[in-house]
C-alpha cells in the first residue's frame, strides 16, 4: 500500500546574518492512510518546521534546500505557490496552536467556513453552511446555527480552537496536520476531539500528524511516534515499542520526566520530576558529533562522530551509539495515563 506522506532527507535551512540555522536536518518518516504519527520533541527540536514544511508556509529566509515530500507519490517540493494553494485546506489541512492564525477576525465564522469548502468544491451555499454547522457539532459548538453567524472575538480561545479544528475537518483531507491543537482545551474537550479524530481516521482513511511535547496524549492517540532533537528523528516505531522501552537516551528522558513515570519509578508524590540536564543546544552552533551528548549520561569518545540513522523493523529507527538495551520498568507509565479512544 502507497503511503499518504513519504518525507525523504527533508532539509529546511534558514540563512541569517549569523549563520545557517538547519532547523529541519535530514528528516525521513511515511504516513500510511488512516495512520496517526505522533511527533515529539522540547521546543525548538524541529517538529513545528517539520509540518511547516510539508505543507509549503516556511518563510523567508528560510527555505528547503533538499528532500522530497510525496502526497501519495506526488513530489510537492517542484509544485508552485497556487498549486499548494489548491492542496492545502483540500488535501492537506494544518491546525496551528493558535486559532488566531487561522481565523479571520473581520469575517463572520459561516463566512470563512463556507469559503473552506467552495474554495475546492463546487457546492451550493445552503450545502456548504449545513456541512459548516455539521463540522461545529462534530468538535463539540454548543447552538451551532447561532454560532455560525458569531464573529471569531465573540468565542473563548477554546472555542476558537475547536473552530479552527471544524474547518480543518471540512473537506475530508488526505492528511492533517495538527500543530498542539488541543493546549487551550480543557480536558473533557480535548478528549472528545481526540476521540473525533481518531474516528475520522479509521472511518475515512485520512491520515494525521499530531505535532507535540505531550507524550500522554501521543500514548493515547498515536500508532506510530518520531522523536525528534535538534533537527533530526532520533527514534521512531510503534507507541507500544518506543514509550514501553526506549533506546534512545533522549527519549527515555523524556518519559522519566513525565508524572506517571516518575510514579513508577519509586518517586514520592511532591517531589521535582526527573529532568534531562542542560538545555537544547542553539541550532546556529551544534557541538560535533552527536547534538545530545553533552546532556547524555552515556556519552563516551565516539560520540564525537555523528551517529548514522539505523533502521530496524518497520518503521522503527535509532540514531545512537549507544542504545539503552534494558527496557526502563516504569516507562509504561505513559501509556497508562491516557487510554486510547
């Protein structure tokens, strides 16, 4: 079966007067349909840049210097700025973590909604508002006839959001890009949305990347996760593989320093969370070799080398010399905080 996302050595530079800054550095990774991926890392890892890139919104003086993404084999990277107009929104649609970059403020939600769907469909105006008012009830809008006709400063910021995620949903896309999406809901709202989401994927075959640092949410959500760190996938495989026992000393931090985890790790309630020393190293100036040595407790000579990408089964994949062979006993921890819809 084809993949709906192939992203092959994607390279994403940004020229400033201070130098390059690789803030995407050779990433590879497939969607297939109906899959959800979860993308993972601290900020400024490059997750953000990832999906940017995907659907062509890197802006200047950033640009793609190499790779290829292929839409169900259809290499965007040669596509025009109107050939990506067509796609997005259509084939690919993106929620942000602010609503507000995807809301007009001076136009009435029905509006901008209905434009959503004539923009790529030929359809009547009655049709596209029932599809608009159909969408709000999916993402939870209480009186959505009313609330069509609101202006976006007359909803809360959650209700922007679920807004914004109804008119990514409109048009029934290929793939989803969601950019934190949920971080302004609470949690009863978040999780029908996950569960909607989920849904949709199984039902239509769409598929989803879920851009985040929470990994709760990805052990409830995702089937499949990448971790990235300083531009480039360190690991990736299965939920179940890479939350229940890590190999890459990044993400075994990660899940250390996540409450459940550190339950089951023998932590006493109160006490600081286990944390991953230092700091992401700026992109302008990464240390030889590997970019987490410096904050990795396994850190020896060679890791002065850059270590290759090693693919394992399936989708699984590891950049480390020196890979964790033991399961850590709590990590599973993770899996536990959130079930799957």
């Amino acid at each position: 079966m084809m993949p709906t996302l192939a992203v092959q050595q994607l390279r994403t530079h940004f020229f400033t007067k201070a130098g390059v800054v690789k803030a995407v550095d050779g990433v590879d990774f497939s969607v297939m349909p109906g899959q959800i991926m979860g993308l993972v890392g601290e900020s400024g890892s490059g997750k953000s840049m990832t999906g940017y890139s995907i659907i062509g919104l890197v802006d200047a003086p950033g640009r793609i210097v190499e790779g290829r993404i292929l839409l169900k084999g259809e290499d965007l990277r040669p596509y025009s700025p109107q050939q990506l107009r067509a796609i997005r929104g259509n084939r690919i649609a993106m929620i942000f973590q602010d609503p507000m970059m995807t809301l007009n403020p001076v136009l009435r939600i029905d509006t901008q909604m209905m434009e959503a769907i004539t923009a790529h469909h030929r359809i009547g105006r009655s049709a596209a508002r029932e599809r608009a008012r159909e969408a709000l009830v999916r993402v939870g809008i209480p009186s959505p006839e009313e609330r069509l006709s609101a202006y976006p400063h007359q909803f809360s910021g959650g209700m922007r959001q679920r807004v914004a995620i109804a008119i990514a949903l409109l048009n029934k896309p290929d793939l989803i890009l969601c950019d934190e999406p949920t971080t302004a809901l609470d949690v009863t709202i978040q999780g029908q949305i996950l569960f909607e989401m989920q849904k949709l994927c199984r039902e239509s075959g769409t598929s989803l990347i879920w851009i985040t640092h929470d990994l709760s949410v990805v052990a409830g959500l995702a089937d499949t996760v990448s971790v990235m760190y300083a531009g480039r996938i360190v690991e990736s495989g299965t939920v179940e593989a890479v939350l229940e026992a890590p190999r890459h000393p990044y993400t075994a931090g990660l899940i250390a320093s996540t409450p459940a985890a550190a339950t089951r790790l023998g932590h006493a309630r109160g006490q600081p969370l286990a944390q991953i020393p230092g700091m992401t190293p700026s992109l302008l100036k990464l240390p030889a070799g590997c970019a987490f040595r410096e904050r990795c407790n396994r850190a020896s000579a060679i890791c002065m080398t850059e270590p290759p990408l090693v693919k394992g089964e399936g989708a699984s994949s590891l950049r480390c010399f020196h890979p964790i062979v033991a399961a850590p006993t709590a990590a599973s921890g993770v899996r536990d905080n959130v079930g799957r819809g």
